[in-house]
C-alpha cells in the first residue's frame, strides 16, 4: 500500500519551487510513495509541469489554499487567524485519513501548535517534542526537544529519551542508543532541579541505556547517541551549532582562497567533502515524536535534497510504525 504524505508548499524561504522539487525527487526514487502538495494550485502545477519528465503526476495531487501562516506569526495568533492555512489542511488531510504524514519547512511554532491540537498527543504522552538529527564527528545524535516544549517538567524529559531512543533505533539504525541528559557537569547531582529529577526517572527504567548526565562540550565527542533537554536549551543548543558549522566553514574556505590556485583546489575539494558530511539536508526533517500521527519538521531554508530526504524519513515512520512502538515501549514502563 502506498504511504500517502502531505508537503505544506507554500512554506520555508525557498517556497514553492525547492519544496515542489523536494516533492518530485522523493516521488521518483520511491513508487510506493504518494505526494499531497497543499497550497497555491496554479503556481503548484506550473512548477510541476517543469519538472513533468522527472514526476510521476498520477502520483502527485494537488490541494489547493492561498493561505498562508507568515513565518513571524504567534502560534496561537496563526490559528485563530489562518484556519484556511496550508498547514491546517494538511493536518485536516491527516485527521480525515487521506494523508499518513504531513511535513513543512514553514513556521516551526505554529507546525507543532497546529499537529497538537489538530493530531492531539499519543494517549501516553503528555507533551510532544522536536528531535532533531545532528551530524557529529562519529556519526548522529539525537537532540529533544529543540523548541516544542520550553517549560518541560521531569516526566516529559523522560518521555522525551524513551521516544527518541526509538526514534534513533528504529531510523538511524543504532542499537540500544546511549541517552543522556545535557547539564552544567557529568555529575549525578549536578543541574537544575529540572535535570536532577529528570536523571531519577531515568535511572529508575533498567531497559533505557541512560549514561547519565552530558556536558555541552561532550556532545560532539561520541558520549551519547541521544541527548534530551528541555525546549529553551535544546532550542539555543541547535541554532549555535548551525552558526558554528557554517561560520567555520566560511571563514576557512576564504583563507584557503586566499592561497595558489593548486592549493585552493585542493583544499576546497576537502571542506566541501567535510561539509557534505556535516550538512543537516542529509537528515531532512525533525520528527514532532509523541503525536498522534507524523509531523515532519524542516528547517526554513531547506533545499530541494532537505525537503525529499524529510519526505524520506516520513516514509520510514509511517511504514515502521514509529508511533507504535513509541506506545509499546512507554505502556511497557507505565505498566
């Protein structure tokens, strides 16, 4: 059966043609997949029409909306004012069953308020979270939540670990992944009261591979493979790190252009190798774990790879059945 995703096309900087191409790329590597693009229809269809011998069009529809939730809308402000939005008939597409996911490169805040009230939470969740995918000198890691939920309570940071332990089990492919808790300092009672408790609910669960607390520094250093925080910090943590990355990459890339020409050709060959590994586009999207449903966040300035890879990861939620081992895994503690 094919697995049938809505993409909000009218959202994030490149809209809509990266997010049409997205659309076509992941359509033409996968054909068990079906394509719901939601938003202008007309400016839709001429892109399409472009892409036509790249895209199965019995494959891609079109849900037509000229509305649109503005990047600096208050959540709650975009859905009392723009119910007509690309983004609520995405998540109304899902509600109804005519869609198995949904995904968007707009508006971060009012995605995740639209998906919870829309969706609403897993019967065993009581508050979702953001997990990002984040490149690491050894591999990825899992950061959660990244903005969802900036006032989280211990047993939401719990959840939070036994969800994106899943989620990098079951789609990063690591086995029993490492979880640990970012705080000011590795020992068991350091933090704020936040992090302490949160560290006794996850000392408690035996079946969990807590290795205890992290400090920022160690994050990078294949300490963990899933580190969990509340929504401010994991929010901070994600935008330095995208600064970071891509301020060192430039700052690099003009000194070695200030070399010869033979150095530079070298040189540039390397960063871009390095970048290429480091790139959040490989990753996609960020799952909203903990709805019921699938919610696939993209980053604003996603490219046409970042939008067919977030589809990617969609796909595998929906064919893994993601949800239900969040459920199987979170009723197993609870009983």
């Amino acid at each position: 059966m094919a697995v049938r995703v809505a993409v909000d096309a009218m959202g994030g900087d490149f809209a809509p043609q990266a997010i049409v191409r997205g659309a076509v790329l992941a359509s033409s590597r996968y054909p068990d997949l079906d394509i719901v693009l939601v938003g202008d229809e007309g400016r839709i269809q001429s892109l399409l029409d472009v892409e036509s011998q790249a895209c199965d069009q019995s494959r891609v529809s079109i849900v037509h909306t000229d509305a649109v939730i503005p990047m600096d809308a208050a959540p709650v402000e975009a859905l009392r004012k723009y119910k007509n939005a690309s983004m609520v008939r995405m998540a109304q597409l899902c509600v109804r069953g005519e869609a198995d996911a949904m995904i968007s490169a707009g508006n971060t805040g009012a995605l995740a308020a639209v998906a919870q009230l829309t969706l609403k939470p897993l019967s065993c969740v009581k508050r979702p979270g953001i997990a990002v995918t984040i490149p690491s000198f050894y591999g990825p890691f899992v950061l959660c939540d990244v903005g969802a939920n900036i006032q989280a309570k211990p047993q939401h940071l719990y959840e939070y670990a036994v969800m994106a332990g899943v989620f990098a089990e079951h789609v990063l492919g690591i086995e029993n992944p490492r979880i640990a808790l970012i705080s000011t300092g590795e020992e068991r009672g350091k933090g704020t009261g936040l992090v302490k408790q949160a560290f006794e609910l996850l000392s408690q669960d035996t079946s969990l591979h807590f290795v205890g607390n992290t400090e920022g520094r160690d994050l990078f250093e294949d300490r963990c493979d899933v580190a969990i925080c509340d929504g401010f910090v994991g929010n901070i943590v994600l935008k330095f790190v995208e600064g970071l990355a891509e301020g060192f990459v430039r700052t690099i890339k003009r000194e070695v252009e200030a070399e010869r020409e033979e150095i530079r050709g070298i040189f540039l060959s390397a960063i871009d190798r390095v970048w290429a590994r480091h790139d959040y586009s490989r990753y996609g999207g960020a799952p909203l774990l903990g709805i019921n449903g699938v919610c696939i966040i993209c980053h604003g300035r996603s490219n046409e790879h970042a939008v067919a890879n977030a589809i990617s990861v969609a796909r595998q939620f929906v064919e893994r059945d993601i949800n239900g081992a969040l459920v199987s895994r979170l009723a197993a503690h609870s009983n």
